[in-house]
C-alpha cells in the first residue's frame, strides 16, 4: 500500500448518483480523480456536484480505440493510474426466459461486460505497476440467485464477475519477482531459482456485490419506502475508498457483500 501518496483514481459510469457519491469520496480521502462518462453536459455536472478538483472526461467505454485514448488523456494530465472503480451498468428485466430480448441483452452485454473489458485491458498494465493498483466493478445478488424473470442481467453481471476474476489472477501472475526477474506463477509460497520468495501482492481486482442501489433523491422520491437490502451510494463509496488502505491480498479475487 502507498502512504501519504495522492493516487490517481478512475471512476468509470461517473456521471450517476453512485459515481459522484464515489468521486466525491474519493477526492475527499485525498486522491486526484477523474470522473468518466459519455455524454459532456452530464458528466461536467456530475464532477462540479462531487466538487472542486474532480476532473471529468468523456469517452465511449464500449470502443476500445476510445478507452485507449481515454489513457492517454489521462496519462498526460497526471501519469499513470493506480485506481478504476467501475460503475458502468444498466438494468433490463423481462417476465420469463422466453421474452428475453436480443435488444436487451445487446444493451446488457455494451454495458456490463464489454466497457469492462475495454477498461481492464487498457489500464492493466497502469494497475499492475502500481504499488496500490485497484479495480473494482458492482455486480449482483443477481448472480447467485437468478430468476426467469432476470436472466440476462444475470447472465452479463456473471460474465463481468468472471472477467473481474481473471484480472485478479493477472495481477497475481504480474506480480515481480524478489529477485527483479518477474514472475508468471499462480499465487501461493513460490521459491525462484534464487530461492528467493515472491514480493508482496500489490495490485487487486474486487467486485462490490449489492442487491440495488439507492441515493438520496431515491429516498425523497419514497420517503415513506424502507428500501431493504439496498446499499447507500454513501456506502459504495466508503467502500471505494477503502479498498487503497486494506492490503492486496486481502481483497485481491474477492466478492464483497454491501448489501444489508
């Protein structure tokens, strides 16, 4: 972990409640943050309301020539990045399995797996080099339990959380040597030929797992609504903030329940 550091951290899907809640949080701890969405007018708003210092892009997640110049962007404002929290999603239901549509699921799959790939793959190697790299998606309940009604959005989530799990193990595989030689074996107790023991884990891939999501607008909206099992975006965002203080090996490939 880095002490006394300002990190460079990207909040992806930042233009909703759970975005500026994160950025804000974020910004709050310390860390310089850029705050990404696709449409100019939301997300410039989205940075004001998280407050001063929150710098916003725009970029199409799903076009990976976009996502590459997205780093580059950031690249030259501020060096590499040692944080993505993911918050790109989107929600489509139907009654059964037989009218799950081509639409929705096209949606679903832009949204919940292919930004997320373009993402990861982007900044990878940033995330790997850093000595606090962390990338963090949201997935659901969803997907340990899904029903007729939800298959599609299940099914994508369950994709990004595999996509999510594979990082974790290139983090562990890109883990350097002791001996500066660098390394490509599975995580566990691997002696080099310099009998040497691995350094320790410095990068890792999470995924926050949360029934649904609710804001303070939510909230107004339904004062008399409880909302159980729904986490606060304040939450997510602790939660965010959190993971750049915590070990890498404690979190690294891990599902973390927010749900209450």
């Amino acid at each position: 972990m880095s002490a006394g550091r300002t990190l460079n951290v990207l909040v992806t899907g930042g233009s909703g409640p759970s975005g500026i809640a994160t950025a804000r949080a974020l910004r709050d701890a310390g860390h310089a943050v850029f705050t990404v969405g696709s449409d100019a007018a939301r997300i410039e708003a989205a940075a004001a309301d998280a407050g001063s210092g929150v710098t916003p892009l725009v970029c199409d997640l799903a076009s990976l020539s976009d996502v590459r110049a997205l780093r580059a962007i950031v690249a030259g404002l501020a060096g590499s990045v040692d944080g993505v929290i993911h918050l790109v999603g989107g929600w489509r239901g139907a009654k059964g399995i037989t009218d799950q549509s081509d639409e929705d699921w096209d949606f679903l799959e832009r949204n919940a797996v292919t930004t997320l790939r373009n993402v990861s793959r982007v900044f990878f190697d940033d995330l790997a080099a850093s000595d606090t790299g962390r990338f963090a998606m949201v997935s659901s309940t969803a997907v340990s339990a899904p029903t007729a009604g939800a298959a599609s959005y299940a099914a994508a989530k369950a994709a990004a959380e595999a996509w999510t799990l594979a990082v974790a193990d290139g983090f562990r595989r890109a883990r350097p040597a002791a001996d500066g030689t660098g390394s490509t074996e599975p995580t566990g107790p691997v002696q080099h030929a310099t009998g040497q023991d691995q350094t320790e884990l410095s990068s890792a891939a999470v995924i926050f797992v949360v029934k649904a999501l609710v804001d303070p607008a939510m909230r107004a909206k339904a004062p008399e609504r409880k909302f159980p099992g729904f986490t606060d975006v304040a939450d997510l965002a602790a939660a965010a903030v959190g993971l750049f203080s915590t070990p890498a090996e404690e979190l690294n490939g891990q599902r973390l329940l927010l749900s209450h």
